[in-house]
C-alpha cells in the first residue's frame, strides 16, 4: 500500500487506531450492559431516604448542628398515641425550674418551639411548632428519660434534601440514622414497640 | 411493656414520679433527688412507657402527627428523562448545531435544573460511589437513578465526547460561568495535575465500597451555593473554587473531578469529536488561544522518528517502570491501610472502646457510651472492626496498584502521542464548551458560507461576524 493510499485510509477512518477504537466502544457498550443486566436484580426502583430509628438515639445535639440545611431537617416530633399528658413535663420542663409555668427560664427548649395547653385536670397537651424547632433532642432527653418517650426525632421529608451521604449520619454516635424506603420514610414508636 | 426486672424497677420509680407530678409545685430539689436515684438503671430505660394511655372525659380528640411524604418516585424518572433529554440534546448543539451561544443556554438550565432545583443531589460524580458501595455490598439496594446517572453520561461519552461535563453537569456549568479572565496553564503542568482526578477517583472507590464515607460528596465544593446553606468549611471550599475559577477555567472538572477521569478514558475512542477545520486548518493558533481549558495544543510533529525497535525498547521501559512503580504503592497502600480504616465508624468505634477498656481515656464519647448500652460485646465489635480492616487492607493495596499504574501510564502518554499537523481539541481533555467554534477563522467562513445560502437568516450574518474578536 502506497503512502498517499495509507493516509487517505486513515482519513476515512480505516486506521488501526480507528479500529481499536471502534472495538473498544464495544467493548465498553457491551460491559456497560453487563454492568445494567448485574443490577437489574439489585436495582430497586423505590428510592430510599434517610431516617432516625429513635430507639439508637443519643440526644447528642448533632441534629442541630451537622445538618447541610440551616436549621436542620431533623425535627422533633410529638407522638400523642404514647404521649402521657403529664403535668410535670420533663420534655417541657428545665430539670431545675425556678417556677412550673410557661416562662422561658422554665422551659427546656431553647427556641420555645413547644405549645402547653390545658386540657383537664391533670392532663396538659405538648405540641411542638415545628418552624421553631432546631432539632436539638433536649425535649427528647427529658421525655425519654422519665417520661414515655413520645418525643423523639425524625428527619421531615419535606424539609430533607436527601443527600447522597447524610453529614449527620456520618457523626451519629448511636449510628442511628438507616435508609428507609421512600414510600414508608418515617419510624415512628408505637406502645408496642416501644415496650 | 417491657418485663424484665430492671425495666419494672424504672417503671415502679417512675410511677412515683407520676404521683408526685399531680402534686402541686414539686420541689426543684426533689427533682434532682429523683434524678439521681434513677440515673443507675437509665441505660436500658429507653423507649419504657411509664404512665399509662390517659382516658379523657372531656371528649378531646388527639391530634395526628404529621407525615410529610418524601419527593415522589415520578419526580425520579422526570430527573432522568431530563438528563436524557439534556445529554442529547448536548451532543447536537456540540457536534452538530456547533453554537457556543446553545450550549451556554442549556449549561444555564442544568446549572439551575440539576443545581439550584434538585440541590446538587442527585449527581453523576457522586453515583460513583453509589455503585461502588452496590458492588462490593450486597445489602445496598441500589436506586435506579443513581445507576442511571452513573451510566447514560458514559455511554455519551463513547459516542459524542464529554458533552455532559459541557452543557450538563452543574458542577462544570457554575464554573463555567464565572470564567472571566481566563488564564494558560503550562502544559505539562496541566498535564501532571490531570492525574489527581484519577488518584481521587480511586480513594473515593476505596472509601464508598468499604462503607466507610462518601468523600466525593463530603467534599463537592458547590453543593453548597445550590442548597443556599452549608458550614463554613464547604462554604470557603466552594468560594475558593469559585475565585480560582475566574482566573482558572474549570479547576474542579480539570483538576479534581473524579468522573472527569472516567469521561476522559471513555472520550478518547468517542465515535464523534468536536473537530474544528481540519482539512483547511490555517494554522493561525486563534483556536489555541480560544480554549480555556488547555485543550488544543500545537500539531504534534515528531523531528526524529523512532525506529520500530526503538519504539518497542521504549514501550518495554515504560512497563517495567509502571510495574515497579504500581508494586511499590501496592505495599505503601497496604500498610497505611490501618490508618484509612479508621474513617470507618465501626472501626474508630471499636479503636474508642479498647482504649477505654485499656485504662487509656477516663471519660466516654456519646459513640462508645451508646454501644455500651446496646448490650453487644466488645467482643463482637472487634471482630467486625478486624474484618472491615482487612478489607481495608486488600483494598490499600489494590489502591496503591491503580495510583501506580495510572501515574505510569499517565507518563507514557506524551512518548505516544498520535502525530498530528493541524490545531484540533484533543478528545480527552475538551469538554465541549464550543468555545473555539466562535475563533476559528474558517469555522466562522462556514457559518458565514451556510446563513447566506438561506436568506431568512442573512440580516444577522453581519452582527454575527461582528462578535469575532
């Protein structure tokens, strides 16, 4: 094959350069297909999310602070179903309180975010203004401490981003936080599993 | 309820507590006394219902406590019919529309489709992992756009280059856009930084298959302009990246991006390229100068042609000198791979407790405190901190063979360059920005050439010309 032919071949792309490449795009296309046909079993076309299993928290407060988000999108949530109505709140009481009323020194949140209303004697109801609260589990100490623990955290998903890899997840101590299906995201208590 | 013994202990003292709150006005003081008593057994006291359902009488009803839904699985398939859509859509204003002013459109859409919307998450560089954790971890259920975010990009890539990176990533695109004043990087040195993506890329592999952390995503460095929210250090990361990036072009997708590194493989035997003029190239260097990213370099023109056996002498070097090279990474990576395994929480977890059990700490970390009252051996611990570091072992030194083999072949690549006369991107390091389409003298002939045979479009041809600068 004389040059000029060589280089006219090569332009039309009938180089081996041009073959391997070609042959390697095969190849490539073809182990892609492996790669898609290996998963198809594992693949599952539900996402999942992340969410706190509340009985592996620790109340360590990183809720509050590790989040992407500002403020967190861990949120406190108020269980009723296990709620104890008590009067003598230790999820809305600070442990020392100078008076057992609704002033901000006798609260044990530090944003104010939960609402005690009256409801009859001695039965008071604890409802938690989500937009306040930061996250931060001082509520849930107290509630899971001497209470029955119907505070406790939750990731809200309408607040999450659901990142790739949770900055919290990362730093929980109890290694609380587990991937969920996004179809059922929250692990909520019940009396049942609870005790 | 719970019915062991300590549990009914808690349950009597919290009875107590129950009666005394009915009590008016508890003393602080007894509070506290309570406290202590009940700190001892606290560690098996969660989730213990101490008092009982209240029975109301005055008929109030209980709230519900909401459930807001996560983002929907419809929302999923639209994220990857988009990317479809844009990664198409790409290749034909790249290859075929040839319009930089196109590109630039939809490098905007994404930038606020797949950053400002969708928040950085999901992303292609970040689904790396994802399939590496998938891979070696059988538990993971792998969700389907992850896979697809990992895939459509490379099959892409096979056939149009890396248009992803230029008109779809929003990674590439907030770059792109701050890109100012555009500076040269000497070639070599662009050359030997354009290793560090592949080293990367293998750490973060490493990192993703054991468990242990996703780096890729803990150190993506403008997630957190698209979330508006981050720590300080993201935040600094990502402005540093964005002040180098006016003067730079690129530097995270040059320098950094590990799914860069796979893109660049891939491009290389792409079906279609972007191409400039070649049969009619004027040699006039605008081009040259035109690309920010280094990606057009002078015609490759070898003065003393080698010999078929001096090539093969050198071929045989260069392997020996890889070998050599990935061999000894090899034994480095397995012998720092005790210090990576600590990235792992297992492993820093089990680390912690020996050395309280050793005397070496007084105190305890939530972390150990929590294990301790989960009622598991230490036992247990160490023996899966042991099998995640021996994984951790084979896996250093699979990682320290890549490094090698990577920087060996990586110093092959300019004793083996193609011959080359004209001005023309290379395949892999362009990343189809369509910049040069608005330098070269006779691109702009032909766009010229084309807008006058159709006469609807003539009036703008001059305004057209205008913008050559």
């Amino acid at each position: 094959m004389s040059k000029a032919e060589k280089e006219k071949g090569i332009e039309r792309g009938h180089s081996r350069r041009g073959f391997l490449s070609g042959g390697f795009r095969g190849a490539m296309l073809f182990f892609f297909g492996m790669v898609t046909g290996f998963f198809t079993g594992k693949v599952r076309a539900e996402r999942t999310v992340w969410q706190i299993d509340p009985f592996k928290c620790v109340f360590c407060t990183n809720c509050a602070t590790e989040c992407v988000l500002e403020p967190s999108a861990v949120r406190c949530v108020q269980y009723y179903p296990i709620c104890g109505y008590c009067k003598l709140c230790t999820g809305y009481f600070d442990p020392q309180p100078i008076n057992l009323d609704t002033g901000a020194e006798n609260q044990i949140c530090p944003t104010g975010a939960i609402i005690r209303t009256k409801l009859e004697d001695p039965y008071y109801e604890y409802t938690i203004d989500e937009e306040l609260c930061i996250g931060c589990a001082k509520c849930v100490e107290g509630c899971e401490l001497f209470g029955n623990g119907s505070f406790f955290l939750q990731v809200r998903h309408d607040k999450c981003v659901n990142c790739n890899e949770c900055a919290i997840a990362v730093s929980c101590p109890g290694q609380a936080f587990v991937r969920v299906p996004a179809g059922d995201p929250y692990l909520l208590k019940t009396r049942e599993t609870a005790g | 309820m719970r019915e062991s013994t300590g549990s009914n202990l808690i349950g009597d003292s919290g009875g107590c507590g129950c009666s005394s709150v009915k009590r008016r006005g508890m003393r602080p003081m007894l509070w506290l006394l309570l406290l202590l008593i009940n700190i001892a057994p606290l560690q098996n006291a969660y989730g213990v219902m101490r008092f009982p359902p209240p029975e109301f009488e005055s008929g109030y009803q209980m709230p519900t406590t909401t459930t807001p839904e996560a983002r929907s699985d419809f929302l999923d398939y639209l994220d990857i019919a988009v990317l479809a859509a844009a990664l198409s859509m790409a290749a034909h204003l790249v290859l075929w529309r040839r319009s930089r002013k196109w590109v630039f459109v939809l490098m905007l859409f994404s930038l606020a489709y797949f950053g400002f919307y969708r928040k950085g998450c999901i992303c292609s560089i970040g689904s790396i992992q994802n399939v590496a954790l998938a891979v070696f971890d059988g538990g993971y259920a792998l969700p389907l756009s992850a896979l697809m975010f990992f895939l459509l990009p490379l099959v892409f890539a096979l056939f149009f280059g890396r248009v992803f990176c230029g008109a779809v990533c929003p990674l590439g695109a907030i770059q792109d856009a701050v890109l100012f004043r555009p500076v040269k990087v000497k070639p070599w040195l662009e050359h030997v930084l354009a290793t560090v993506p592949f080293l990367y890329l293998g750490a973060a592999v490493l990192f993703a298959a054991t468990g242990s952390a996703f780096i890729i995503c803990e150190y993506d460095p403008f997630v957190a302009f698209f979330r508006r929210s981050g720590s300080f250090g993201m935040l600094t990361l990502g402005v540093g990246f964005l002040v180098l990036g006016v003067f730079v072009g690129r530097p995270y997708c040059r320098f950094l991006c590990p799914y860069g590194a796979v893109l660049r493989v891939l491009s290389y035997f792409s079906r279609w390229k972007v191409e400039l003029s070649p049969n009619e190239c004027l040699q006039c260097q605008i081009c040259e100068e035109a690309c920010p990213y280094g990606a057009i370099s002078e015609p490759i023109v070898f003065e003393e042609p080698e010999t078929p056996l001096q090539r093969r002498r050198s071929v045989i070097q260069h392997v020996i000198v890889t070998l050599v090279i990935g061999a000894s990474l090899a034994v480095i990576g397995g012998g720092l791979a005790t210090e990576f395994s600590k990235v792992h929480p297992t492993v820093s977890l089990a680390e912690r407790v020996a050395g309280e059990e050793q005397g070496r700490f007084e105190d305890t970390t939530d972390a150990s405190a929590a294990f301790r009252d989960t009622g598991r051996t230490t036992d247990e611990l160490y023996a899966e901190a042991m099998t995640i570091r021996s994984e951790f072992v084979t896996g250093g030194r699979w990682l320290g063979a890549f490094f090698g083999i990577v920087i060996g072949l990586r110093m092959m690549i300019p004793a083996f360059r193609q011959r080359r006369s004209v001005y023309d991107p290379s395949p892999s390091a362009c990343l189809s920005c369509g910049r040069c389409y608005n330098y070269c003298p006779k691109e702009l002939l032909r766009v010229k050439r084309n807008r006058s045979l159709c006469p609807k479009v003539d009036s703008t041809s001059p305004k057209n010309s205008a913008t050559v600068k």
